[in-house]
C-alpha cells in the first residue's frame, strides 16, 4: 500500500459484469469498478493477471481502477471473424499444459496447439503428464520424448501416488504461471496437493469459468499460499483456442526444432512443404527433427490456409 491510504496497487484475479476483484499489495482482496475514461480507451483492455493502480472513490464508497500499469507479457489469441485480438491473461511467466497419462487419452496434436499459441506470444512453456501410475513409465516417456528433444521441460508425475511433485512445485515457485489442458487430466487435484491451503474443489478449474462477455475469457488468478509469490492463472479460454489470422509465415518459429533447420533451408520463405533443398524435409527424414511434430506443423499449415481462404 503507498503512504496514501486512498490509493493501493494490486493484481487483477476475476472480473465480470463490470466488477473486477482485484488483490492489494497489503493481500487484501477488493471489489473495483473501471474509471470511466478506462472503459472506453481502445488502447488497452483490462484482463486477469493485469497490474493496477487503484484509488478510493468516497461517493461510491468503494475503489476505482485508474490506471492499468505496463504488462512485461501478454498471452493473447486472435478473434474470428476479424474481431481482432483477445487477450487472455497479462503479465504471465510460463503456459503449464498438463494432459493426462491416461483417462482421458492425450492428443498430441493438442498440446502441439497449446505450445503454438505460447510461441507466438514469446512465453515459455512446460508440460506435466499426470497419472503415470496408468501407464508404463518407459511408454509414457518415449510418447513424450519428442517434446523433451524439442526444449521443452517435461514433468511425469502421479498426484495420486504424490510422484513428482516437487519439481513441480519448484517450477511455479515465484512465478505467473497459466495453467491449461483438457478436462479430467487433474489439474485442480495437483494444485490442491501441492497447496492444500488453496481449497479448489476437484473439477472446479476449468468449469467455474466466468460466462460474461469481458476480455479474460473466464480466465481466474489463483494466489498460491507459501510459494514465494507465485500464482496460477486458470484460462479455459485456452482449451478451443483457434489460430485465427495467424501470420503463417511464422508458424515454422512456432516449433523450437525447425528453427535451425528453416535457415538453412535454400528459400527465404520456404513453407517446408515441397520446395527443392528444404532443410526441414530433410532433417525429418535423417530424424533430427520428429516427424510427428512435423506432419502436426503441416496440418496447423493447412488449418491456417483454408481459414484465410474462407
């Protein structure tokens, strides 16, 4: 809190109807509304994870947002139908996709989406598989060695069986993180073993989700108690994400491994598809590049060509 009493600086949690919540710096949590020059500047729209400056309102006997701090990041997706960029949370460290072993069955080409979309918005990523006590340890693995070769760090972890958990731990320790995945991988059962004081009912992430028409696409901040700071943001926003007016021309930027390959490639903007003295191509079939995560850049390729040409 400043030296004001009437002035306070926080961290935007939930928002909906108009109210935001918003968590001070002195760890309180309170109800704010947008000044009115804030609700129609184009400039910047507020979302979760957003910074703010709030001040006293003492005819309303409440607190105003008066001024939206500069974000050092933003994870954003595009809008269809030309509406433009969405934003789904501000001022965040890393995208966590967590997927499971097992029941559900996991789809690469998802989690292949999710990383896309974090590439695009130059934040780092992370992936936890959880229930591995469902599957061979080896055989989940090898499923996810492409990702690992890749760059990505990799957690297998059974919040069941309370295996792996501490890297986990270590890896939100201090940081902004979004947490994301299809439904029934455990996400709110990690976090609750993780953070027993956080108290999420099982299946609450991802289905209490904020149903209003704002800009945080039910994103919601999870404080984490005694973790040095750190916090989760859950977006099910993130789970249809689309890949709207992506400029396709960096798509190949959006895979860690084709990166070296691309500029070696004999065409500028080689699309790595059939061109003559494609490096790409060729580093898939000496297999230092993973086909699989190929064929799924292709198919991202394609997705994004029949949307321009719709």
């Amino acid at each position: 809190m400043t030296s004001n009493p009437a002035e306070l600086g926080g961290v935007i949690t939930s928002g909906t109807g108009g109210v935001w919540r918003v968590l001070g710096d002195d760890r309180n949590e309170y109800e704010a509304v947008l000044r009115g020059k804030l609700k129609t500047a184009p400039a910047m729209k507020l979302a979760v994870g957003d910074r703010v400056r709030l001040e006293r309102d003492t005819r309303e006997r409440g607190w105003a947002i008066v001024e939206i701090l500069p974000r050092t990041s933003c994870l954003a997706r595009r809008a269809p139908a030309g509406g433009g960029e969405r934003i789904i949370a501000a001022n965040i460290d890393q995208v966590i996709v967590m997927f499971a072993a097992a029941k559900p069955e996991p789809h690469p080409r998802m989690l292949d989406r999710f990383l896309v979309i974090a590439e695009a918005n130059d934040i780092a990523s992370r992936i936890i598989i959880n229930k591995i006590e469902l599957v061979g340890g080896g055989e989940v693995r090898d499923r996810f060695a492409d990702y690992e070769k890749a760059g990505y760090p990799v957690h297998f972890v059974s919040v069941k069986q309370r295996v792996g958990l501490e890297a986990v731990d270590s890896a939100l320790s201090g940081r902004t993180s979004v947490i994301s995945g299809p439904s029934g991988v455990g996400k709110s059962s990690l976090l609750n073993a993780l953070f027993p004081g956080l108290g999420l009912r099982v299946s609450e992430i991802s289905e209490s989700v904020n149903k209003g028409r704002h800009t945080t696409v039910g994103a919601f901040l999870h404080p984490l108690p005694g973790n040095d700071g750190g916090a989760v943001v859950d977006t099910p926003g993130l789970r249809e994400i689309g890949l709207w007016e992506f400029p396709i021309a960096k798509l190949d930027e959006c895979f860690p491994e084709l990166r070296g390959p691309s500029e070696a490639c004999r065409f500028t903007d080689c699309a790595h598809v059939s061109e003559p003295g494609c490096s790409v191509r060729g580093a898939v079939d000496t297999g230092d590049v993973s086909r699989a995560r190929y064929e799924s850049y292709l198919k991202l390729r394609r997705e994004i060509e029949e949307q321009a040409n719709d």
